[in-house]
C-alpha cells in the first residue's frame, strides 16, 4: 500500500474546515469526496492520463504484442482490476484512495528493471523499465497534483460546510 501525506496547504486549510462541522455532516463530505476521487481515478485510466491531465507512457512493442493475447491494448492491467478495485475509505477526518493491488506502486511510480530482484532462474524482476504512470493525486513527494480533483474537494468541503 502506498501511504502519502498531503502537502497543500490551501487543501490543508480546507480540510481542516471539516473538524468544524458535526460529525454526521463531516462524515456525509468525507464519503461525497472519496466517492468522486475515486470515480475520476477511474475515468482517468480510461483515458489513460495522470492527475494533471498528461497522458501515460506509451506501451513498448513487447507489451502490445503479450495484451493482444488478452484483446486489449488498454492500460489497465489484463484483467483490468487495477481500475475496476479503486477504493477508498473514510476515517474521522480523512480520506484514503488507493488500490489493493499489489503493482499498484509500480502503476504509479514505475520501475527499473531488476528493481524488485531476480526469479528462481536469474532473470530480473521486472523484465524491463516499466514507466510511471500515475494514477493517484498525489506524487512520491506527497505534493498534490491534479486540479479537477482538487477544485471538486473544495467544492465538496465548501457546500457542506455553509
């Protein structure tokens, strides 16, 4: 899993309206947020783009000719579940989205080959450089990127709290 602390601070501030509204209300925003965060992630791998609107790395040769095995040349994985298991959870002032698969990092940060070690037969882990291509809104820095997302949680924050 991948943890990150959000370093916005306009973001912080508006967060921090939250602990100022009753905990049912709070609790409604906080559900409202990961539900479009997690609806716009989604989007985001059907048109194959990071948070701040740039589109993902080309598929090398290689990986076009394996997924044509599996009739899709999407960047979804082959079974896609990457996409369809976004999720999130809510706790007493904070949101979590992610994914629980286990390549999930190496989707949104990449990989050098080798990076994650060898198999039984020597060969190295992954086969190939595999490029970043981000999918959460926040980088390895925990710096926000994605304005969409960002200007629909302050729109969310700032109609529950008036």
């Amino acid at each position: 899993m991948i943890k990150m602390e959000i370093k916005d601070e306009e973001l912080k501030k508006v967060m921090a309206k939250l602990s100022k509204i009753p905990e049912e209300i709070r609790t409604k925003a906080l559900y409202e947020i990961g539900e479009t965060l997690a609806e716009l992630t989604r989007q985001r791998f059907d048109k194959q783009e990071a948070p701040d609107g740039s589109r993902w790395a080309e598929l090398s040769p290689v990986t076009i000719a394996r997924k044509r095995l599996y009739k899709t040349l999407a960047l979804r994985g082959e079974t896609g579940r990457l996409r369809d298991e976004i999720s999130y959870d809510v706790f007493d002032d904070s949101v979590i989205i992610g994914s629980p698969m286990v390549y999930a990092s190496t989707h949104q940060f990449g990989a050098k080959k080798g990076q994650f070690g060898k198999t039984r037969r020597g060969a190295p882990i992954p086969w190939g450089d595999i490029p970043a291509r981000p999918f959460l809104n926040v980088d390895e820095r925990g710096e926000w990127v994605g304005d969409k997302d960002r200007e629909n949680i302050i729109k969310i924050i700032e109609r529950y709290f008036k």
